[in-house]
C-alpha cells in the first residue's frame, strides 16, 4: 500500500469525524495510517525537511481543504471537528471528496482564488500534480530539485578547474565544515614537492596536536580503485597520521570502500556526490540567491484567559 495523495484522505477523514466529538490531528494521522494499512517504514516516511512525516503533512492539508469548504471546523488548530455542513455531506453518501468536490462550496473556491498565484495557469482538477501533493510537498520537491540542479553544477565546474584549484577547495570546505582554525593555518601546507601523497593537513587544534590529512583527486568518470586508498594509507602511515579524508570528484569502487574499512587508519571517503552537497551546506563556491519564509498561524497567540 502506498501512502495516499490528501484528496484520498478527504473522505475518510470526514467519515473519522462523524461522530461529532474533538479528534486531534495525531490521533487522525494514526486512525488513517491503520485505515489504509500503511507499514512502519510508510508511516515513518518524512518530507525533504525532515521536519514531518508524509502522512500527517497530508491529513493536514485534507482537513485544510475540508475546513476551507466549511465541512470541518478549521477554528481551533491540530483538532479535527465536523460540522452541520459536513454532516449534510456525508448523508448524501458521496463516493469520494477530492478538489472538484469542494469546489462546489462558494467559500472554497473563493479561497482558491485567493491564494491562487495572479500569473499562474490553472490546473484542472484531478491531475497529478493537483492530487498527489500538497503545496509543502510541491515546494520542498521543487527546492530539493534545485540543489539537485545546483550540486551537478557544481561538480562540473569543480572538474573543469586545475588540480591546484581542487586542492584549495577541499582544504577551504574543511575548514568552513570546522576542521582547523584558520584557512591561512592549514593553506601553507597544501600539496607541493615534497608531499609525500598528501595534498592538505587541517590542524584540529591551535597547537596542531591533532590533524586530518588531506588527499584530493580530481578525477573524470572513471571510479577511484582499491589501491589509490591503500597508497593513501601508506601515505598516512609515513606522516604518522591517525586519520585522513581522500576526496574525489568521481566515485569509489566498491572495492575502494571495503579497502578503507580494512585499513587500520580512519579514512573517511568523499565522492563527487557528496563532495558537492557538502559545498552547498557549508557555503563554499555557492551565494545566497533568494530566501523564501513559510510561516504558519500561532495559535497560542489568539488564546484568551477566561477571567
């Protein structure tokens, strides 16, 4: 079973509330989750933000709709409460609530136009794009799709500068990650003659007690292999360094991986992929573009103590 879209929640969660008492919104989410025999990986799932599970953002948002057509009471946050309105409806037996339903009620579609972008293209009830997602799931799908976009971007310019450039960047995203105290401190000691298969060291402390050593291969398609980790670890060994970090713009075999679990140093593996999803969370070769805000009500604002 998967997890159904909010406009398959409507007509359950109106069917929940027929009893006329005060249900909260956890006990709906539960009731609804058995209802629709959804397992515990299913009811786990969350959104892109990890801030909610799939399932409650969508019995939220079909009470939203519901409350916005005046079938359940919308007044009073995380509580699902029917209304003489919705009682009406279920008599009629409806065999499903979804947009075009609701759209019958004036207060439902004067809500739709107000909150209906002035530039957009309406969408026709019933298609995917209306019925499978909810607006915070279309919002956060739609920004995961940009640092998608954004992280491609990224590795391809990061693979189209010199090897000197990668070394900087590796070094600098450490620091900006909270390895080392300064980018000047652990810049004098990247790469060069000399180095012995170590590119940068990152000093973990003011006195330089501890540090990660650094090696930096920027690579084309082709997967790093098993012996460029074990070179690594050799390097480490003659530094006498207890760990290191072997970053990449390609990927690792699975080879590699087994390799670097086996060595007695902590080598921890960076591949392309991650390398460029760490510069977008640190901020390193990315600028703020726009910043969008979602608030929600304060509910507890609008409570009044009863004298």
């Amino acid at each position: 079973m998967t997890i159904p879209d909010y406009q398959a929640l409507m007509l359950p969660l109106l069917e929940l509330a027929s009893d006329g008492a005060e249900h909260s919104s956890a006990e709906a989410t539960e009731t609804l989750s058995s209802k629709f025999a959804l397992t515990p990986e299913e009811r786990e799932t969350i959104l892109p933000s990890g801030r909610q599970t799939t399932i409650a953002n969508r019995v939220g948002w079909a009470k939203t709709y519901l409350a916005k057509a005046g079938l359940l009471d919308g007044s009073k946050r995380g509580t699902v409460r029917i209304t003489d309105r919705g009682r009406a409806v279920l008599k009629s037996s409806p065999t499903k609530i979804d947009i075009a339903f609701l759209s019958q009620f004036p207060e439902f579609e004067e809500f739709r136009k107000r909150t209906k972008p002035a530039d957009s293209t309406d969408v026709h009830p019933g298609t995917v794009g209306v019925s499978e997602q909810t607006p915070r799931e279309v919002l956060e799908s739609s920004f995961q799709e940009l640092r998608r976009t954004l992280a491609e971007e990224l590795l391809d310019r990061v693979k189209s500068n010199s090897p000197d450039f990668f070394q900087r960047l590796v070094v600098s995203l450490l620091i900006k990650m909270g390895y080392g105290a300064s980018l000047a401190d652990a810049g004098s000691v990247v790469g060069g003659s000399g180095d012995r298969g170590i590119d940068g060291i990152v000093k973990q402390d003011v006195l330089g007690l501890d540090a990660v050593y650094i090696q930096a291969k920027r690579y084309g398609d082709a997967p790093i292999g098993s012996e460029i980790v074990r070179n690594f670890g050799g390097s480490l060994l003659q530094h006498k360094a207890a760990k290191g970090v072997l970053i990449t713009t390609s990927r690792f075999s699975e080879e590699a991986k087994i390799a670097a679990a086996q060595m007695d140093k902590r080598i921890v593996l960076v591949d392309g992929a991650k390398l460029s999803e760490l510069m977008i969370d640190y901020g390193v070769g990315v600028i703020e573009d726009r910043t969008f805000v979602v608030k929600r009500m304060d509910s507890d604002f609008f409570e009044e103590e009863l004298s």
